[in-house]
C-alpha cells in the first residue's frame, strides 16, 4: 500500500501475537489484492482489462460497491478513478485499518490503536492523537483526545499534491491538510475516504460537507498555515489546548 502500519495494543491477551501475526498476513493479502504498485495484482489488473470483476479476488467487488457509496454521500468528490485510472486506495487503506482492528477484538484485546499511514482507528481509551501540522515539520496542528476514534488525514505534505479533483481532473488546492474525526461508529474507512474527498472540495465546500454529517468534525490547515475547523471539533481537544509547539512524528496522526 506504499505505506506504514503500526499497532499498539495496552490489554495484550494471550492471543495477541498471533493476532499480530493474522493482521501481517491480512495486509500482505489486501496488498497483493489492490496494490496499484504491483502490476500482477487484482486491481492492476482488472484496471487494464485482463480481469474481469467477477474473475477477481471476492473482496474486490464488494470495495468497489464501497467506492460507489461514498462517491454518492460526497456529492462525487470521491472516485474510485482518479484520473481516469481504478484505484480504490482511497477506501482500501482505512479498510485494511478496520480489518487488523477486527482480528485484534477477535483475540479479545479492548484497548489497543492502529495506524496506517497517519490514519487511526482506536479502541477503548482515551487516547491522545497529535496530527502533524502540514506546513511546520516536526510540529503538531492539534492534539485530538478521546475514546474508540476514527481519525484520518489528507494533504500534501507526505505525498505532494496527489489528491485531484474528479470534476476537474487537476490537483485539489486550497488545502494543505483536512482531518476528519469520524462520527462514532462510522469506522476509519468511511472516515479515511471522507478525508480523501474532502480535501478535494476545498475548505469551504469542505468545512460546510462536513458540518452537515452528524458527528463529524473537520479540522482545516490552509497553506498559509492558518487553521479552520467545524463548530464541535473543541470537544476533541484536551484541556491542555492549542499544541502548536509540540512535536510531531513522521506521519500525519501520531497516537500516544
């Protein structure tokens, strides 16, 4: 997937391990499914017409239905074709996400946090999750605080400007990174694929989208650095406040 996985489990159960050890044979099949870097993949392959959906790997179609759910509830700002091209990701990450989730409650584990490429899925808590500020390395934009949460980001900063617009095929501007906190029960690959399309939007289109989902909140990082954000979002922030100064990890969200 072209990123990093990581998990951090504070009631480990005897199970655990082997848990850990499912969830690592999971994510290689998801990759080896719908990689878009791997040429001999499902999704490669189905893009350039050598498979037929029916001929691929059973989670395929039921990803691409997904896609399609979300292009509708965000007024098509998410497409499982940017540019013209299959590509899912934007659903297929948080999704993998949700799956190392599952099998970590499967082995009876309550209290435990994934992170693949910045985007986290929590359960139990609280947690304290800081998400990187996309024009100040090594700085934190906000510190997010809470039980059983879905966060996930979008921007420029890791990748560059490869989130486009599906109506016009260019590069989103007017963002430099959008966070969503997830409404509870909504689950990181909805909320993961909200981000993605909200990005897109801009901040405007973006801040306004977002109000109108119940119990969503967005946080917006412009590129002048500056900072915009839904009416609920100070629910999710710890009472220590602003943590502008603070230091970040690598990734967009880091948990903690």
């Amino acid at each position: 997937m072209g990123t990093v996985f990581s998990i951090a489990v504070r009631d480990p159960r005897p199970d655990t391990p082997e848990a850990v050890r499912r969830i690592a044979e999971r994510l290689h099949r998801i990759d080896a499914v719908f990689s878009t870097y791997r040429p001999d993949s499902d999704i490669s392959r189905l893009g350039r017409g050598e498979l037929a959906p029916d001929d691929c790997d059973p989670d395929v179609p039921t990803v691409l239905a997904a896609c399609r759910e979300v292009a509708a509830e965000t007024d098509g700002y998410f497409t499982e074709r940017p540019g013209g091209r299959l590509d899912p990701s934007g659903w297929v990450k948080g999704w993998a996400i949700e799956e190392a989730a599952r099998l970590l409650r499967a082995s009876g584990a309550r209290q435990f946090c994934v992170n693949g490429g910045g985007d986290v899925q929590t359960s139990g808590g609280p947690w304290r999750l800081g998400v990187a500020h996309p024009a100040r390395p090594g700085m934190l934009a906000a510190v997010l605080a809470g039980s059983d949460l879905a966060v996930a980001t979008s921007g420029t900063a890791e990748r560059g400007a490869h989130i486009l617009d599906p109506r016009t095929g260019r590069p989103a501007d007017g963002l430099a990174s959008l966070t969503l906190v997830g409404a509870p029960g909504t689950g990181i690959a909805r909320t993961d694929a909200w981000a993605t399309a909200a990005f897109a939007m801009g901040p405007d289109r973006a801040l306004a989208w977002a109000a109108r989902q119940p119990g969503v909140e967005a946080l917006a990082v412009l590129p002048d650095g500056s900072k915009r954000w839904t009416s609920g979002l100070p629910g999710h922030l710890p009472p220590s406040g602003p943590a502008d100064w603070q230091p970040a990890g690598r990734q967009p969200t880091a948990a903690y």
